[in-house]
C-alpha cells in the first residue's frame, strides 16, 4: 500500500506533551494519527466519547430555548452591528 504524508501543525507544548503521551504508550505520534484516522473511517464518526456539557453550557442551552420558545420577551436587533455597538456600550460601564 503506498504511503502518504500528513503534517500537523498545532501548539509547541502541546506538541511535546501528545509525544511523551504516546511514548508511554509505546507508539510514535505517527502512529497514534494513523490509529485515529483508521478508527474514525471505521466508526464512521471521531473517536471520542460524548462529553456532558459543562453547567454553563447547559445554562446557555436552556437560555437559548427559552428565547426560541418565547422571542417576544426578549430585545431583537436590526443588525449586528446594532447588538455590538450595545454590547460594547455597556462593557464601557463595567
């Protein structure tokens, strides 16, 4: 089977940390690429457990949920800049 290169570019650190990661687990980070990427074609999917949402993620959830449910009760803006410009207003005051 011919070969293909893959580069990754990503933070020095964690760079350094993914290597002595995979070193522990006795495989070179090539390796452990070639590991993700034949279990995600596999799995058909990435191969990460689903993570629960934080309590401000779910908080911003609900929120948003709540203004999808009942829009009358909240501000709408014409246009972006209408919602920054109040944003950045009200940052000038904190």
């Amino acid at each position: 089977m011919a070969q293909a290169t893959f580069n990754v570019r990503m933070d020095e650190s964690l760079k350094r940390q993914f290597d002595a990661l995979c070193e522990d687990f006795g495989v070179s980070a090539a390796t452990a690429f070639t590991m993700f990427a034949r279990a995600a074609v596999r799995e058909q999917k990435l191969p990460f457990p689903e993570t629960i949402p934080n309590a401000e993620t779910v908080a911003a959830l609900e929120e948003g949920e709540e203004m999808l449910r009942n829009p009358a009760k909240y501000k709408r803006y014409a246009t972006f800049r209408e919602a920054l410009d109040e944003i950045l207003e009200a940052a000038l005051f904190l």
